[in-house]
C-alpha cells in the first residue's frame, strides 16, 4: 500500500477576534506592489475567512485572515479590504463558504449586497474550492477535517457527499466535536450552546496539546477522532477495488501529530487496499480565486 504523506506549513499569526491580517509583498509575491489584481478568492471557513488576490500569473499579490463571524456581516468586512487594492473592485471573486448549498439564501444574499459594487462571478461550497485545490477539476476523494468532517468524491459538479450533517454534538471527529469533549472532560459543556461553532472547535487544540504530553485521557479522545474520520473516508471511498486518489484538508489535518495518528487509523481501515494521497498545492482561497479567473466576465 502506498501512502504520500505531506507536511503542511502553518504559520502562528497573534490577533484579536475580528481584526483583518493583510500581507502583501512577501518573498514568494511579486515585489512590486502596485500589480494589477487578475482575480480574487474567499475561503470562508468554520473559523476562518481567507482572501487572496492573484495577478495574471497566477501569484499571490495580496492575502487576508479574517475570523469567521456570521455571513451577513461578511460584505461590510470584505468590501472595504477588495476596495482598497489596485483593481479590486473590477477583479472577478469567487467566494467559496460553507453551507453554499445547504442554506439557500447565502448566495442571493452575497449576489445581492456585493455586485453592486464588486465583480461576484459565483458562489460555491467551500468543499468545491478544496476541491479544486487538490485535484485541479478532476476525480478524486476529499476529506475535510476542520470545525466539521466531511467527505466528497467525484468531480465538480457531481460531487457526492457522505457526512457532514453537523449534529448539535458536533460532526464525528470533528474539531467541534473534539472541542466540546474537552468542554465536557472540564465540566463546562454547558457553555457550549453558548458558542459559535468555530469557538468551540478551538477547543480541540488543548485535546490534542494535552494528547501529546502524555495525558491518556485525551488521547484516548484524539484516537476516536481519527478513527471517526477514518471511517467516513472508508465510507466515502465505497466498495470500488480501483485505488483510492484521497486528499486531506482542514485544521485538525495541519496538525501533525493529528494528522500521523490518522493516516494509521486510515491504513487501518483501508486494509488491503491502496490509496495514494494527493499533495494539496494550494490553499482554497487561490483555489477560489483560479475558478474566479477562469469564469472571469468583463465589468
């Protein structure tokens, strides 16, 4: 059986909840900073929202973390920051967000407060950006372990999806789920209804803290996560003899000690059968903004 595992970098950023990071200009952007923006792309994610701007080339000009807050506040966050780059009220965007499909009025609603005033092309699933991000528009298994879990197989556009129906306790193996186990290991899972779901789901941080220095509790608890997650790519990956082209994706896969633990509950499940996991080149935000780009239409 053959594994290819990959290490993602992550990079520690300090900031208060809702305050907007931007870079621009750093060594892997072009130097000169008054480019043209060819397209940008928003990941909206269960904790964060991500936004990078491309030039024709394809590079990365500009880039912003914003936390998470509800989708109607997202235009008065986004607009002011796609306004002041060079271009960036004509660039076409494409912003990818979770429940694009689940919850209908998300995309009449963006559509309606953004177009106005910013070049919109589409709205998708967040999973169809990271999507595209492993697989460039080809087949292919995606498994997403963040705030939520869930898995896709298939291809733009005929994606099916196992998981991710997001109960009150979280989805199996989730950073949610693990965070409120936290909140239960300390007595506190009251406070959970309290929280958004991305506020709980960084509880999931201390499980796997606590897991690596030594505590068997808590990595009793990461285990049945990754076993949880496990199972929903065995799932979504069917009865098929064919070899499984699997990517992973998501907060909790950025770890890399959650990350090694899963890829040997995943061997296990798999057993006997062979899976080659797909290198993720780019995060879903250029994902998004290459989709914007290839739908590009004139303002």
């Amino acid at each position: 059986m053959l594994f290819i595992c990959y290490h993602l970098k992550v990079s520690a950023v300090n900031m208060q909840a809702g305050e907007i990071i931007t870079r621009a200009g750093s060594s892997q952007m072009p130097k000169k900073q008054n480019t043209r923006i060819a397209a940008i792309g928003v990941d909206r994610g269960g904790t964060w929202t991500r936004v990078a701007a491309l030039d024709s080339r394809l590079r990365p000009i500009r880039t912003a973390r914003i936390r998470t807050a509800p989708l109607r506040s997202l235009p008065k966050k986004l607009l002011p920051l796609v306004s002041r780059w060079p271009g960036g009220t004509e660039a076409p965007l494409v912003i990818a967000t979770r429940g694009a499909f689940s919850k209908p009025w998300k995309k009449p609603f963006l559509f309606k407060a953004l177009s106005p005033k910013l070049n919109l092309i589409k709205v998708i699933s967040d999973a169809e950006a990271a999507h595209f991000a492993a697989f460039r528009g080809k087949t292919g298994l995606l498994l997403i372990a963040g705030t939520g879990a869930v898995a896709f197989t298939g291809r733009p556009g005929a994606f099916k999806k196992t998981g991710g129906f997001n109960p009150a306790s979280g989805d199996p193996g989730s950073g949610r789920w693990l965070g409120r186990q936290y909140l239960s290991i300390r007595g506190r899972l009251r406070e959970a209804g309290q929280m958004g779901h991305g506020r709980s789901a960084a509880y999931a941080k201390r499980i796997i803290s606590l897991a690596l220095s030594g505590n068997e509790r808590c990595a009793e608890l990461a285990a049945r996560a990754q076993g949880e997650l496990a199972a929903l790519l065995k799932e979504a990956a069917g009865k098929t003899a064919a070899p499984i082209k699997a990517a992973l994706a998501g907060g909790l896969i950025a770890n890399q000690y959650f990350r090694a633990g899963l890829l040997i509950k995943i061997k296990q499940a798999l057993k006997g059968r062979k899976i080659v996991f797909v290198k993720t080149l780019l995060p879903a935000e250029q994902a998004a903004a290459r989709l914007a780009l290839q739908g590009r239409k004139p303002r």
